[in-house]
C-alpha cells in the first residue's frame, strides 16, 4: 500500500516535466491522479501510462488562467474520484523581457497562468478539501522568488508572488486543516532544456554540466528529485508544515 492510497491529487501543467514526474510518483504511491495541461497528447499519454500500471488517472485540457476552466478541472476531478486531497499548482510559462521591453498583454499572459491559475485552482479545491475534513496544496514557484537572474522581470515577479500567496492561503485556511506549502525548485533539467540545448548547437552532457555549475553540488536537479519535495509536503509526514517554501537547489540559494 503506497502512501497515498485512497487519496486524491489534482496535478495542473502534468503532462512534462516537474508536473509529469509528480503525477506519475503519485500514482507510484497509490493516488488517483488528475491532470491539467494543455498538451492533450501528452497529458493523454501520461493518464495513460499512469492507467496501464492499475492507477485510477484522468487528464482534462484546461487554462488554468481561466477561472471557469480551473473550477471545472477540480470539479471533474471530484465528480471522477469523489474527492479532493491534494492540489498540485504547477502550470507556469517564461518569458524573457525587461520590464521595458514588457507589453500589457503578457504581462496578462504570465500573470494569468503564473500566478491567477493558482488562485483560481486553489478557490476551487479548497471547499473540497473541507468537505472531506482538510487537505493539502503545494504550489510550485522557484528560486527565483528570492533571487533573479536577468531579463526575466515578469517570470521572476509571479514566482515572488507564489510565495506571497503561499503564505496568505496557508494562514486563511491553517483552521480547516489545509495546509500550504510551496517549493522553489532550482535549474532542473528537462525536456525543455534538451531542446535548448539542440538550439544553442551545444552537446547535451555539456549544457547540463553548465546549466547545474551554479550550484553547490555542482549539476542541475532532476524533475523526480522536485516531485519527491512535493509529495514530502503533502503527505502526514509533513503534518507540522504549512506557509513554507522549500529550496530544491542544490544549495544555489545558499551560496
């Protein structure tokens, strides 16, 4: 019996990366998995796989930016599962602009699904976590909610933002026994970075080696080594944690 056997977990942006790896080492430890991205193909293939293995998994095309379509997530999830106990936000985009350089429109853009996308993913998994007597939230910022890199003025704002709202539900909603965490992942290498990688002409053991050398331990982290932070947070084991956010970063920050 796995750690979250008869447990619920709503997963958003679950069809790549940190998502996908959290969604999948969910279902590894008995939870029926939701999903909600917009890649329908891959999010289908991981709903899948999750499937194939005797795990109960649903995936849902959805805007978290949009409210109507954030409620309608967690409510197919219920109406699937039958409740709610964990909410994984972790849906996000980059951009790379000054703040000069910055228009109306995508600071919308990235303000929506950056920061909007969680409140609305939250509002709606809340009541349902009350109604079964409390639950867990994790949202995924960054490193770059204390630090900042350059020529990401929107990207590291919303993840600041992260934590602030992090903090503010954790404490509104402590009482009902929902507690809210965040981590703030470091470089992690991706699929994103590969094609990255391909783009910049680099060999792939090279960009890595590089992306990771601001670290203490000298390489970037795996998506599996932030879901397992995740589903630390939200499990019994965290049962005296709320309003935090965990650095998984190779000790960046500490540096």
């Amino acid at each position: 019996m796995g750690r979250f056997s008869g447990k619920v977990v709503a997963v958003t942006g679950g069809a790549s990366g940190i998502g996908e790896a959290t969604a999948r080492l969910f279902a590894e430890e008995g939870a029926q998995v939701a999903i909600a991205d917009l890649d329908a193909d891959r999010g289908r293939k991981v709903a899948d796989d999750i499937r194939a293995k005797g795990v109960a998994a649903l995936f849902v095309e959805t805007h978290t930016e949009r409210e109507d379509e954030a409620a309608g997530f967690i409510r197919r999830a219920r109406d699937e599962f039958g409740r709610l106990d964990v909410l994984v936000n972790n849906a996000g985009m980059r951009l790379y602009q000054t703040v000069v350089d910055a228009s109306e429109a995508s600071w919308d853009a990235i303000l929506g699904v950056n920061l909007k996308g969680y409140a609305f993913c939250a509002k709606a998994a809340i009541p349902e976590m009350r109604r079964t007597g409390g639950g867990s939230i994790v949202n995924v910022a960054s490193v770059r909610a204390v630090v900042v890199g350059g020529n990401t003025a929107q990207y590291d704002t919303t993840k600041a933002a992260v934590a602030g709202l992090t903090r503010a539900v954790a404490l509104d909603h402590a009482a009902e026994g929902i507690r809210v965490n965040a981590v703030c992942p470091g470089p992690i290498f991706t699929r994103f970075h590969e094609r990255r990688a391909t783009a910049a002409g680099k060999a792939f053991e090279e960009f890595k080696a590089e992306f990771g050398r601001g670290t203490m331990l000298k390489r970037p982290g795996t998506p599996r080594e932030v879901a397992s932070c995740i589903l630390f947070l939200a499990s019994d084991e965290a049962s005296y944690v709320t309003g935090t956010c965990l650095f998984v970063d190779g000790g960046q920050t500490a540096m």
